[in-house]
C-alpha cells in the first residue's frame, strides 16, 4: 500500500517540458572544463535560478515527439543525468538540454526535440 501511494506521489510531482541535446561538454557553466561525464544536461532558464540548479540530478523521460519527422521517438525507461551547464535564452530551445548520450538512451537522436516528464532526484 506504501509503494503505491509513494508511486502516485513520484508520478504526480513529474514536470513536464522539453529536451533537446547538444555536443560539446566542456567547458561548462558549473564545472569549467572539469570532466562530468556524459550523463550530463544543461539547464534551461526555467531551472537554472542563478546557477541554483548546478549538482542536482533529474530523472527525465521522454513522452513524445514534437513533430520533427520520427513517428514514434520515444525509447521506454529513463535517464538520470547531472546539470552541469546553462541553455541560455534566447537560443535555448528547451528546459532541459541533454547529453547526446542521455537523449539516446530515451528517444531516437533524429528527432532532435522532445516532450518529457522530469523529476529531480
């Protein structure tokens, strides 16, 4: 009875936005040109609170396409990937900006924008 309730809680307080990704990780906003791996993400304004959002991690996955030409994008499961960086506005085309390597692993890197669900962990 407590994980079911505790699931409904987890899947009530997801946010939703959009992901898109980029390429080049370094230097970033929070760690320079210190290496954070690749389960990285920038934070768009909507996150960011004035380098706030730097060190804190967020389940995302990904829940549609946004008509950029693949039928279906999505991948199942989720990813968990650490801010690192700013996606400034304007220019920035997301709330969250992905790794290459995180976008892969929960929807086709074709797409190039998606609809998510994002929860910090």
């Amino acid at each position: 009875m407590g994980f079911a309730i505790a699931s409904l809680f987890a899947a009530a307080s997801a946010a939703s936005g959009t992901a898109t990704f980029y390429t080049e990780y370094v230097p970033s906003a929070c760690y320079g040109y210190q290496d954070q791996g690749t389960m990285i993400a920038a934070a768009g304004d909507s996150l960011w609170n004035n380098g706030a959002a730097c060190g804190k991690r967020y389940r995302i996955r990904c829940t549609g396409g946004t008509n950029q030409g693949v039928a279906q994008p999505c991948r199942s499961g989720t990813v968990t990937v650490k801010i690192v960086d700013r996606c400034p506005s304007p220019g920035c085309q997301a709330t969250i900006d992905l790794s290459r390597q995180a976008f892969a692993a929960i929807a086709d890197p074709d797409e190039g924008k998606i609809r998510i669900e994002y929860t910090q962990v």
